[in-house]
C-alpha cells in the first residue's frame, strides 16, 4: 500500500475530530466552487432578464433531484465501503464500490426517459407559465445527460470513502472552473442564451468524468481495487446500498418538493418576479451552508467508520464535534449575510432588466441569514444516521424538518398570519430549527443505545 493511501485509511479510523477537520476543508472548498459556478450561473442568466432568472429558479428543484440521484447511491456507497473498511472487510468494500458504479448506470437510464418524457407536463404543474420556454431550452439539455452527473456524484464518494478528498476535490474543481469560464462564452459569445448555460454545465461535468475514471482504472492507485474482476453480484450489497442511497435521493425529492411548493406560495403572494428573488437569494444561503455540508459529508465517513469498529466512542464524538463546529462557522456566516445583503444582492441586479429585483433580494438576504443558524444541528445528525447505514433516520428527519414544518409555518406567517414575502422566509428558517432540534435528540438517543450494545458485546467477548 502506497504512504498516501495508508495515510488516508489511518486519518479515517483515528481521531475523529482530526478526521472530521481534514476531510471537510476539502470538500468545503470543492462545495464553494460548485457554488460559485451555481452562483455565476444566476448572474450571467439574470443578464438575460427577470424570465430567464426565473426559469432556471424553476428547473433548480429538478436539478437537485437529478443530482441527488448521483449523490444518493454515492451516500449508499460511501457509508457501506466506509462501515466494511472499519470491520477491515476490503474485498466486501471493493465490492460495494462497484455495485455502485453499475447502479448509477441502471438508475440514470430508467430516470433520463421518465423526466424527458414528463418535462412539460411538469413545467406547467410547477407554474412556468411566461417563462416555460426558457425552463424548457434549459432542462432538455441538463437532463439529457443525466448519466453524467449521476457518475460524477457516484465516482467523487468512493474517493471520499477512502479518505481521498485530494482528488474528490480536484475533479470537483475541474467542473466548476471550466463552468465559470464557459458560461459567459456560451451564453452571450456563441449567443446561445439560457441554452449556453446548460451546455456549460454538461460540458464541464463531462470532463469531471474523464478525470476520475482515468485515476479509477487508468493508474489504478486507490487503496479500492475496481476492476471488473471483483464484482461480484449480491444482492445483499444491492439491498444494503439502497437502504442509504434511496432515502438519501428521496431526501433531495423532498427538497425539491419543498422548492416547488414555496415557489407556488411565491407565484401565489407576489407573483414570478417573487421566485427570481427567493431564488438569487437561496444562491447565497447556499453559498453559506457549504461549511456545514462540507462537515455532514466528512460526518457520514466517520461514523461509518466508526460504526463498523463497533466504536461508539468516535461516533459520539463525531456528531457532537460537528455540531459545534457548524454552530461557529454558521454565526460567522449568517452575521456577514446579514450585515452585507444590499451589496450582495446587487452582483444579482447589474443589468437594466435585472436592477428592480435588488432591494428585494436584500430583504429576503437579510431574513434567511437566519437559516444557517437553524440547520447545523440536524444536518449533522442526519449525516451521521446516513455513515452508520440507517437513511431512512435521515429520510424521516428531512421529511419533518422541510417538507412538513417549514411549508406549513411558510404557510402561516405569510397568509395565515399575513407577514406576506418575509412571512415565508421566515417560516422556512423556524421550520428547519424545530425539525433540526427533534433529528438531534433523536441521534442522541441512537448513540446512547449503541454504547450500550457496544459494551454488552465487548464484556461477552472478554468473558
């Protein structure tokens, strides 16, 4: 084993705060340039008018849905490998690393004829309306290369479940660079409109791609072994997989339900100039909360680690680490968003089609910097609940927290209450703390009964 893969596999099974620390930067740094070529995207599109911005606001929840796909079976696959990698299983990890591979293949072409059939049907259900057009120019694109993200995300988590955040984050890289770059020339150089961002996006992640099969079965230097020799079909792997993956991509569903449904109380209270603002403004809530996803996916490593070790000790130290961390992070973050949101929310009104939307993206700024305050601490025990196997945890805990608690208190501040726009922003941001609260006193709770069983097994073993 080479020093750099045993360097990898000894960070991943020690302390776990050192673990957390030196896989999250990485993947930080890999979460802000997906989200500034996200971010660059919303701008360059705003250029193109109130419509178009709206559009892509349109389609998002569609995307997250299709990205989910890739970073569903790639959650399955990074808790499993990671779990057997702590029972010291490694030919079971190579394994469940190549179920994965030809899950995204099956799962992308089965998905790709169903959203590409439906895409109109589902455009017209969300409330395009004036801007279907412009959603449509842009989704046929995106999701007729589904296979392409869905890889991406699959690839990029076996780097991750090795400790590998180095090349994770360089092939990361490669696509939200080459994104920046290419937008502006597709957009308005070849004049392709909203239709050049798209190509932008594919493109982009294509060569993401390239990158990481090369350094999967070109050099062949993981500490996972992924040639075709070492597939063999279980389905118990299949099923394990699953009972991460399918929460985790129904989690992302659920987000994009979520999505939906408040851009119909947008369209509802002030109409689709609404959505453009809630969605140049989430940009930058986004922005924001890639600490902490950056902590949740460096989470999900460790205690799976820790979990197949029948450590108990590391898994407790891993969640309550995170949450303190995020916390601090998420203070920092917040009070800046708060504090600069008219500057901010004037990178997205620098054209005279764009310019009336400013005072309003900073009101909406404003109030959702509360939001990365009220996430930190169910997000990470939703991470955690995906590292040790159990997604539908996870799942329960993203269906109260958003879906259920932030449209129904969305829903009463801003009609029942009449508090109008802030009233749903300021119903998602107590919504998401409520649900985050009750998924951390249920992860405590989990930890607790696992220390037992941890204990009663060590003392038979002694005994």
């Amino acid at each position: 084993m080479s020093k750099n893969k045993q360097s990898n596999i000894q960070m991943i099974t020690g302390d776990p705060k050192k673990a957390i620390i030196k896989l999250a930067v990485p993947m930080m740094v890999s979460m802000l340039l997906i989200m500034l070529y996200n971010i660059a995207d919303s701008i360059w599109v705003a250029g193109l008018g109130a419509d178009a911005l709206a559009a892509v606001g349109f389609i998002t929840p569609l995307f997250m849905v299709l990205v989910g796909l890739g970073n569903g079976i790639g959650a399955g696959a990074n808790s499993l490998i990671a779990r057997n990698i702590g029972a010291k299983k490694h030919a079971e990890a190579n394994n469940a690393a190549l179920h994965a591979i030809v899950l995204a293949v099956i799962v992308s072409a089965v998905f790709t004829i169903i959203i590409e059939a439906f895409m109109v049907p589902i455009l017209q259900f969300m409330g395009a309306g004036d801007t279907i057009q412009y959603a449509m120019d842009y989704s046929y694109i995106i999701f007729g290369f589904l296979i392409v993200f869905v890889y991406s995300g699959v690839a990029s988590a076996i780097f991750r479940s090795e400790g590998d955040m180095r090349r994770a984050t360089i092939a990361i890289a490669v696509t939200a660079i080459l994104n920046i770059i290419l937008d502006p020339v597709f957009i308005y150089v070849l004049n392709l409109g909203i239709s050049g961002a798209a190509w932008a996006t594919v493109v982009s992640a294509i060569m993401s791609c390239a990158v990481m099969s090369y350094w999967i079965w070109g050099k062949k230097d993981l500490f996972l072994d992924l040639s075709p020799k070492n597939f063999n079909y279980s389905s118990r792997i299949m099923i394990d997989t699953l009972q991460v993956a399918v929460p985790s991509t129904l989690e992302t569903i659920v987000f994009s339900a979520l999505a939906i449904l408040i851009n119909s109380m947008l369209v509802i209270a002030a109409g689709t100039t609404a959505v453009a603002v809630y969605t140049a403004s989430m940009r930058i809530v986004q922005l924001a909360m890639i600490p902490l996803i950056g902590i949740g996916t460096a989470v999900l490593t460790v205690c799976g680690v820790a979990y197949g070790a029948h450590n108990y000790k590391n898994l407790q130290t891993a969640h309550s680490y995170s949450i303190k961390i995020g916390f601090a992070v998420s203070i920092l973050l917040g009070a800046l968003m708060f504090i600069f949101s008219s500057q901010i929310a004037g990178m997205f009104s620098y054209t005279q089609a764009s310019a009336g939307l400013a005072s309003e993206i900073a009101t909406a700024i404003s109030v959702l910097s509360l939001f990365v305050l009220a996430i930190p601490h169910g997000i990470m025990s939703s991470m955690m609940f995906q590292g040790v196997g159990k997604g539908m945890y996870s799942l329960l805990i993203t269906l109260l927290r958003s879906l259920i608690l932030e449209t129904v208190f969305a829903y009463l501040f801003c009609f029942i209450f009449g508090w109008g726009l802030p009233g749903i922003y300021g119903g998602v941001v107590f919504g998401c703390f409520v649900g985050g609260t009750v998924g951390y006193i249920w992860a405590k709770l989990f930890i607790r009964e696992f220390k037992k069983i941890s204990i009663k097994k060590y003392s038979s073993q002694e005994n």
